[in-house]
C-alpha cells in the first residue's frame, strides 16, 4: 500500500491582500470548504479563539489536524503545555515546534538545550496525543542547517524517534544569496563542501533530512534563490522582510515587486517531489500532511497586493497532481 497524504493551509494565509483584515474564523473556514481541495487546516488558536475554531470545525467538517508556536528556551514549558492541551482539544495530531536561536538570558541555544527540549516536548505531547515536530526556520537554532543532523542524531542516541516540519524555503532562498550565506557562517560551510543547499546536487541537505525519515510534517511557501527581499514590509529599525515568500502563482503587473519567472520555482518544486517520492516508496515514511503557508508576516508577504489565499490555492492544486502522478509510477 502507498502512504497516505493530506494537504491543508495555514489559516493565517486565509486572506486575500496583506490589507484585507483577516477574515472572521467562520468565513476562512467557509472559504475553504467552497475550494473543496483541502483536508484541513492548521493553527494554533489563541485561547479565546478556542470555541469558535471548534464549532467552524464542526459546521464545515474540516479538522485542524496540525498547529504551531515558537518558543524561548527557559520560559517555553508553561506555554509549550498550554498549547499542546490546546492541540489536544482541537483534534490536532501535530504541533510545529519553534525553537528560537537564543535563550531566555540571551545567548545562542546549544544542541544539549535542543536536545533537552525536544524531549521534554516529546514526553508531554505524546501523553497528550500530539506529536511536536521542530521545525527548520530562519532566527531558530535550526537556521545554522548543519546542526539538525547533529540534534537528530543526539536524540536518536537516547532511543526517541526525532521528528522535524521541513519548511525548505528557509534553505532554497539562501542559494546564491551571500548576505544570508553569512548567518551562521554557512557561507564557510558551503565553500567547504560540507554543506550543499542545492537540491538538484547529490548530498544536498534537504535531501539529507528526508532520507535519514525525520520530516513528519511539511510546510509549502515557494520561494526561489536568493529570494528578492521584501521591499513592502518593514521592521521597527527600518530593516526590509528578508524575503522568504515568492508567488506560485503568476501575479498581476501591479502585484509583485519584481518580475515573476516560473523557471524560478524549480528548485522550491525540486524539494516537494523528493519528499513525496521519498513517502511514495517508503513504507516508514512519517509525512502524514503538507501544509501551504503563504503568509502576510514582514519577512514574507507584508504588503502584499496578490492574495494569499489564491496562492495557497494553485501551490495545493500543483502538490496533489504531482502527488497523483508519482503514486501512479509506483
């Protein structure tokens, strides 16, 4: 039998324009339901949100298989326990876990922290029935890429499974892109040859994680290489979005600040197929679900003229005929 995958969105995307105020939880649902092309959706609510999340659930027979929140270790477990319980009342099977760089006093998380954390995570969520999965993120201890095998195989060494969401865009948009390469001193490890973000070159790092069968959820935002920064949306500093979100979709002239080549989207694509390739013929394969996540955030789609929703749409719609067509090579 071939492994099972559903596709969802992340409700945040559930909107047209950055402009647009998001719609109210009953109508991203409706939204969704008329599409008839996702499984479910994925967030976690705020808590006074909590009931009518559910009730929308109910009315639209759409489950919120999967969440997420980013943590600060040494003052995440209250928050990381609320958040599963909140989980384990939606239904939610999974929990996208961000684990941020620094620590609550400031200093950059070591792989024993990680470590630590992930299993402390692991021991709760698994009483509770929801699977945390940390995720590859730009400003998370995972945003220096050679330290995920490096954790991995620290948690593996104590007899627990380890389990990420493999967000690739956070890897595709530092190709070519020297500024980004020197986070972290990738830039170093790339020359070095001891870290390969190219998809399409053997040992690549992405390839790495699906193959060693640790990437049990995945979130879909296209980008390209050296992704253009996001000139519309600004931090309080004055910084530019760094650019970690590019329309799958073609947009309109006056809706994007560059110009949009499909060509572009090959290595982004490249990734999704290897992974489901990968769960296609693997009967260990962990992956259960794909969520889009075209989001309206600084580094990604503030400001935004093309709708988020729309985009999440056509990138689902992309997903499940290359899901069809590789099930049918099998």
């Amino acid at each position: 039998m071939i492994n099972q995958l559903e596709f969802g969105i992340q409700t945040n995307g559930i909107k047209h324009t950055h402009l647009d105020p998001m719609p109210e939880i009953d109508t991203r649902f409706s939204m969704v339901k008329e599409e008839n092309l996702f499984d479910y959706v994925d967030k976690t609510p705020d808590l006074n949100e909590i009931n009518s999340f559910l009730e929308a659930s109910k009315k639209y027979q759409i489950p919120i298989k999967a969440g997420g929140w980013f943590y600060t270790i040494g003052d995440h477990k209250s928050l990381l326990i609320q958040n599963l319980k909140t989980a384990q009342n939606l239904g939610s099977t999974i929990h996208n876990t961000q684990i941020q760089a620094l620590n609550s006093d400031g200093n950059l998380v070591s792989n024993i922290d990680v470590r630590d954390t992930y299993l402390e995570a692991y021991d709760i969520g698994m009483r509770l029935g929801v699977t945390p999965c940390f995720e590859i993120h730009v400003n998370m201890w995972s945003e220096d890429f050679s330290r995920v095998i490096e954790v991995g195989k620290l948690v593996e060494e104590k007899g627990i499974e380890f389990n990420i969401t493999l967000d690739h865009s956070h890897v595709i948009f530092k190709i070519n892109n020297p500024k980004e390469q020197k986070i972290y001193n990738i830039d170093e490890q790339i020359v070095a040859g001891n870290l390969i973000l190219d998809p399409y070159i053997k040992g690549n790092v992405v390839e790495e994680w699906i193959n060693l069968g640790w990437v049990k959820h995945c979130h879909a935002r296209s980008v390209i290489p050296n992704n253009p920064l996001n000139i519309h949306g600004k931090y309080s500093d004055g910084k530019l979005g760094r650019g970690i979100q590019y329309p799958f979709k073609k947009p309109k002239e006056d809706e994007y600040h560059e110009l949009w080549e499909e060509k572009l989207l090959d290595p982004w694509k490249e990734c999704i197929l290897k992974l489901m390739k990968y769960h296609a013929k693997d009967p260990k394969s962990k992956l259960g679900q794909i969520s889009t996540e075209f989001i309206p955030n600084t580094d990604y789609g503030e400001g935004c003229k093309y709708s988020l929703f729309e985009q999440g749409v056509e990138c689902t719609k992309w997903m499940r005929n290359s899901w069809n067509k590789i099930k049918k090579e099998i």
